[in-house]
C-alpha cells in the first residue's frame, strides 16, 4: 500500500471537485482529486447550460473564467408559453439588473480540467475502489486502487463530490442520514445538434402533449428537450419524431423558424428531487449531486453545486488561514437551506410546466393536478409580482456568509 499524505481529499472530477479543488489550489490548501471515470467520459456527458451569477462569480475568482466570459451568452430573461401563449420573464428588470450566463457544463467542466492539469495538479483518473476510512476521527484518509496499485492518502477532511451514485453519502451510515426523495413521473429526452437555436434566449413550453424546452449552446449549437413518459426509449424517437414533436410544442413563431439537423447527442434523464440530510459527518462533506438532485426543469441542479462549493471553501479557508476548525459544523446547515430552496424551486417549475394527465396521484386525478397547475402559472405570469417571484429564484438567491 502506497501512502500519500493531503490536505483535502476530493472525491470526483465532475463541476463540483474540480471547482472546489481549483479555489482550494489558489488559496495554497493542498487537495488530490480522485475520479472513477476518463476526463474524456466526464467531458462527453451532456448536462446543463445555465449558470447563476454566483457560479460565475465563482469561476471568475478560481481564474477560470477567461472562455466563459469570451463564449458565454448573457441571457436577461426567458420565455415561458402556455400552449403557445408566451409570456416573457424580463430578468433584468425585475430583478433589478440580474442575468443568467448561457455556457455550456461541459465547457465550465474543460476550462476547470484544463487550470488543474496546467497547474501540474494531482489528479487521479480511473481510480477504482476509491473508499472514505475513519471520518469521524481526527485522522480520516481514503483508500483507492490505481493503475494496479493499492494507496492510501492521509488528511484532514474529505470532499464527496461523487454525485448521485457515488461512494460518500453511503459512507454515512443510513441511521444518521433522512433522505428526501420525489421520482417524477416523467422524463426529458434531451436532443444536442449543430442548428442555429429558435431563439436567442431560453423558450420553456407549457403544452398539452407535454413539456418542451429550447435551449442553446452558441449561436450554432442548439439543446432541445422534450417531456416523455417514464417508460420511454431513445431508440423509439428517431431525430425525424423529436423535431416535428418539438414542433408540436413550441409556439408558433419559434416552430416556424426550427432549423433541423441530425442529433449529436440524444438521452433520456430521469427527474427527481432529491435531499440527504445532513450533508456531513465528521471530517467528510457531501458536495452537489452526491447530496441532493433536482429536476432540471429551474435550471438548479449545477448552480446548487456550485453554492455548496462557495460555503466550503470559504469554511476550509478559515480553518486554514484563521485556525477556526470550529465552523466546519456550519457547513450542512448553511448548505441546506439554500439546496432546500432550490428543491422548492425546481419542484414548483416542473409542477407548472409538466404535463399530469393520465397521471395517478395519491390524492387526485392527473388531470386535476394539471388544472391547479395551469391555474397557478397563469396566475404567476399574470402579475408582475408573480414573475419577479420566479425571476428572483431563476437568478438565484444570494449566497449566505459563515457566522462568525
Ligand atoms: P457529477 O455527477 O457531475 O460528478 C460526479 C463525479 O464523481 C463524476 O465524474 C463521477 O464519475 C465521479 N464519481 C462517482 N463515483 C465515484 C467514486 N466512487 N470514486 C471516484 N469518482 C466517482 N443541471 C442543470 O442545472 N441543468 C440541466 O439541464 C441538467 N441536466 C442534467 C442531465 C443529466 C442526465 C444529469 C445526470 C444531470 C443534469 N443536471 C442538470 C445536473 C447536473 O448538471 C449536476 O447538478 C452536476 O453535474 C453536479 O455536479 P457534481 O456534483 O460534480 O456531480
Ligand atoms: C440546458 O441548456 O441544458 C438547460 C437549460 C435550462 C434548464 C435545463 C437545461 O432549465
């Protein structure tokens, strides 16, 4: 067994590990990033397009934010139609100058690979078995094979960015952990292709066949995604039957102007939302997806990562810099209420914009879920009150300072 010896172990190389390994790195807090996949498999997963002003914040002070800010779009609203009735959520004004940034996860996910591995950085691809030891004590290290080799890596704390399916929720045992959880019943089919976008912001689609969204990368890359139900198969929609079902969805204006193409990627993701509570356990911190997963529908599910990342390095740099091991306990609790508000969010959205009929519910039809919902969008739409209430949330709540 080989042993390395670390500051901060970091568990994962999605958003979250790489964030948080890249501003623990400028502040002199050494870290060793452990993933179980390739860069390349981590590169070609397709996921979220928008970022929060704080994520950019943040990508900005971990110096990594020159192509974001060269690429990236400055989006100051969106659309919301309602069976082809649009309505648009002027961000900008109603939040008193807030805007989203159109850039690709990918793309944050390259430019965070790229400061680490030019900054001769420990990284350690397909590591295998990787494992979390004695988190309660004042010596936790994590165990992992790689390249054949068995090694050890003592520290002092231990970042689990792993998301959903990773090694460090479970490491917390199940009677210390409550976990939060709604299956949806419906998933997206998500569609990435080389098109000009129908829009030059985001359109999200209300419709009686069911939800749509258009999206985009640049002015040439377009995402596209459709509700369908929660049995459904890629192999069922051939690119032919996603366009002209995107057709169907999108308002008239849009449709009419829909460049097609062949698909470069094509998927089906499931929806949940998802709380484990706490996100901590002696010297270990669950971080993003390992802790909580939303349905996309708020655009929520990067940007809460990314806040989970801002309260921990601000706690590991006042342990390192201030000598304050005391405000590790603050982490979970300050974590939580912000990914509870962005669950709330997301839960909220994708109740009013997804499509229930047919659906079987505890306590009532489908289809009178839907006409509450129907309801309740056209009265947020409806009032400039009710659309500085979503446009608040889509910007993103201010992120919470540590107590002193
Ligand atoms: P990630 O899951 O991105 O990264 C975790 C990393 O840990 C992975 O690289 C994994 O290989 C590694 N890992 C796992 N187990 C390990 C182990 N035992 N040892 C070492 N490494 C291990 N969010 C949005 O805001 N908008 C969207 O449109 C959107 N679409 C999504 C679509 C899909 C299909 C999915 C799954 C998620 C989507 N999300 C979206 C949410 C997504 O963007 C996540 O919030 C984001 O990837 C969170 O980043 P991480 O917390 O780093 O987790
Ligand atoms: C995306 O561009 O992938 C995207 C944007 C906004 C969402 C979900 C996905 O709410």
């Amino acid at each position: 067994m080989k042993t390395l010896t670390t500051q901060i172990v970091i568990i994962g190389a999605g958003p979250s590990g790489l964030l948080l390994g890249q501003l623990l790195s400028k502040q002199g807090i050494d870290n060793i990033i452990l993933e179980r996949m390739t860069g390349d498999y981590v590169l070609g997963r397709i996921r979220a397009g928008i970022l929060e002003q704080g994520m950019v914040d943040l990508l900005r002070e971990a110096g990594v934010s020159e192509r974001m800010d060269a690429e990236g779009e400055v989006h100051e609203g969106y659309e919301i139609s309602n069976n082809g009735e649009t309505t648009y959520i002027n961000l900008h004004e109603l939040t008193g100058g807030k805007t989203v940034m159109c850039y690709g996860q990918v793309e944050v996910t390259r430019d965070l690979m790229a400061a680490r591995e030019a900054a001769n950085l420990p990284i350690y691809y397909e590591s295998t078995d990787v494992q979390p030891q004695n988190v309660t004590s004042e010596q936790p290290s994590v165990t992992f094979t790689y390249q054949g080799e068995q090694y050890e890596v003592q520290c002092d704390y231990i970042a689990g960015c792993d998301g959903f399916h990773g090694v460090s929720r479970k490491t917390i045992p199940q009677e210390k952990r409550t976990e939060h959880e709604r299956i949806y019943p419906f998933g997206w089919l998500g569609v990435l292709s080389d098109t000009p976008p129908v829009s030059e912001e985001l359109i999200y689609c209300k419709h009686d066949r069911g939800f749509a969204l258009a999206s985009r990368r640049s002015a040439n890359r377009s995402r596209y995604y459709l509700q369908v139900p929660l049995d459904d198969k890629v192999e069922n929609w051939s690119d032919e039957a996603f366009w002209e079902e995107l057709k169907r969805r999108l308002p008239a204006d849009a449709a009419a102007k829909l460049e097609t193409g062949p698909s470069i990627e094509k998927s089906i993701a499931p929806l949940r939302s998802f709380v484990c509570e706490p996100m901590q356990y002696g010297h270990l911190f669950l971080v993003g997806d390992a802790a909580h997963i939303v349905p996309p529908t708020g655009a929520k599910g990067l940007n809460l990562a990314a806040s989970d990342v801002a309260t921990l390095y601000k706690i590991m740099c006042r342990v390192y810099q201030q000598g304050d091991k005391e405000c590790i306990t603050q982490y979970s609790e300050i974590a939580l209420r912000r990914v509870w508000n962005g669950e709330r969010f997301s839960w909220w959205m994708s109740n009013m914009l997804h499509d229930y009929s047919g659906v079987e519910m505890a306590d009532m039809g489908g289809e009178t879920f839907s006409r509450f919902m129907t309801s309740e969008l056209g009265y947020y739409l409806g009032s400039e009150a009710g659309r500085r209430v979503m446009a608040e949330q889509y910007v993103g709540l201010p992120y919470e300072e540590l107590r002193d």
